[in-house]
C-alpha cells in the first residue's frame, strides 16, 4: 500500500498519526486509513503529520477522501484536529491547498516543507488543548 502510518503520543499524551505517502494513491488506498480516524474509529481525534515523497501522485478520489468531512451534511463544525502536511510539490500543493480550503479544514491543516516543523506544529496545537 502506498502509504504507512505509525501511531505516536505527544508529552501530554494525545496520539496522532504518522502518514508516508508514495507513489500513486488511490482512493481505497485513503480509504483504509481514513477509517481509522472517522468518529467512532480507534484514532478519532488523533492529530495528523502526512509525509508525502515527491511525485506522489494523489488521485482525485483519494483528495476527495482525505479531505471529506463527514459532519459538514450534519450541520456540525468541520473536524478539530490538526493536520500538519509535508508536501513539497508545488501543484500538489495548490491542489490540496484548494480542495482543503473548499472542505472546511483550513483553520486545521498547515502545510510545511520539513517534518521537524510539521511536528512540532501539530504537538504543539494537540498539547494546547
């Protein structure tokens, strides 16, 4: 499967998630992991840091799910946890950076050019509350 993730704990305690993407990413292949983190799942609420090598190809059905909310069509408040996002494609970026904007996950997700300071973000805004 094009993408790994590792489970790891911040100071305080508060999982997130450790996502290495590669090659090309389909929607089943977002699918499997997202599923771990929809309300109800083992890692509801857990923050994010998603590593993605260069010419990771995210098909549009796998944006679609990485940034689908499932409480928007509920009236309740789009997703609280951070996702701090390591991508280093421009066009990648701009895409995401759209789709993410259009979904409601803006306040929550940052985008970054190294994992040291993804990670920190996200620790930091987990640790905060």
């Amino acid at each position: 499967m094009p993408i790994t993730f590792t489970i790891h704990e911040t100071p305080k305690g508060k999982k997130y998630i450790r996502t290495h993407s590669f090659g090309v990413v389909t929607g089943e292949d977002a699918e499997a992991m997202m599923s771990q983190l929809r309300p109800g799942a083992p890692l509801e609420g857990a923050g994010v840091l998603s590593i993605a090598d260069s010419g990771t190809d995210l098909r549009p059905e796998a944006r679609r799910i990485f940034t689908e909310n499932p409480e928007a069509s509920s009236g309740k408040s789009p997703l609280r946890y951070p996702v701090g996002i390591v991508l280093n494609s421009a066009p990648l970026r701009v895409v995401m950076s759209f789709v993410i904007r259009v979904s409601g996950s803006s306040d929550f997700t940052k985008f970054f050019s190294s994992e040291e300071e993804a990670t920190a973000w996200v620790i930091e805004r987990l640790d905060s509350k």
